[in-house]
C-alpha cells in the first residue's frame, strides 16, 4: 500500500482530465454493466505510467470519438477494486500500468505493461484512439 499523499497527484493526473476512480470492487462492477464503451485504467507508481501511460490517455482523450465512461483504479492502493477489474480483464495477466476497453461488460480491447514501457505517449495514444474508432 503506497501512502495516499504520494499517489494523490498521480491520481489526480487522470482524475483532472475527467476519469472517474473506482474504489470499490462495487463501483467496478456498476461501472461495468453500464452499457457503451467503458474504458478502464489501471494506474501505477511506475515511471512508465508517469512517462507514457498517463499523458497517453489524456492525450487520447482530445480524440473526436470516445468511450461512453472512463474510469480508473489505482494498482497498490485501491486493490480491491483493481482486483476485481483484473477478473473482468481476463484471460490477461495482471499489469500494471495497463488499459483495457469494454464494450456492454466484455473486453475487446486490452493494452498491457509491456505495450507501454519502452513506448511514447503518442503511441499508447495512437493505440487507444484506433480502439475508440472501431468501438466507439
């Protein structure tokens, strides 16, 4: 468990571009039988999430089609409710940062740790609004 004051400002990277937190495995699972696209984040201390994974979502999210709810949990803190995100992302391995899209409750889009380390901001932006274009 990190202490709420480090991941208060990582947190607030996501929430301040307007994702909603999950806290609950409760508000997963409401933010999960919503209909439309959901898109769900799982956000991390690690400096990929820092240096490419958040500022590739926000950016993503000035595309002109976009996921009906967006959402996130934060991986070592908010772990009931990233545990159970990580049971609607299967048969994906736990990761974490990672990104996974649903369409009515089932993932059709899913994009892992190693798919963002080693990548730019651009790419995992590139990478979620080809997602956003054919499921959206």
């Amino acid at each position: 468990m990190y202490p709420p004051e480090l991941v208060a400002p990582m947190k607030a990277d996501l929430t301040e571009a307007g994702m909603t937190e999950l806290l609950s495995p409760e508000a997963v699972d409401a933010a999960l039988n919503e209909s439309g696209t959901t898109l769900v984040v799982i956000n991390s201390v690690c400096g990929c999430a820092a240096g490419a994974m958040r500022p590739g979502v926000k950016l993503a999210l000035q595309h002109s089609k976009l996921p009906n709810h967006l959402t996130t949990a934060f991986a070592g803190v908010d772990r009931e409710a990233v545990d159970r995100a990580r049971k609607f992302m299967l048969p994906y391995p736990p990761s974490s940062p990672s990104i996974g899209l649903f369409k009515d409750g089932r993932l059709v889009h899913m994009i892992e740790r190693h798919h963002i380390e080693g990548r730019t901001a651009e790419m995992i932006a590139e990478n979620l609004q080809m997602a956003f274009d054919e499921y959206c």
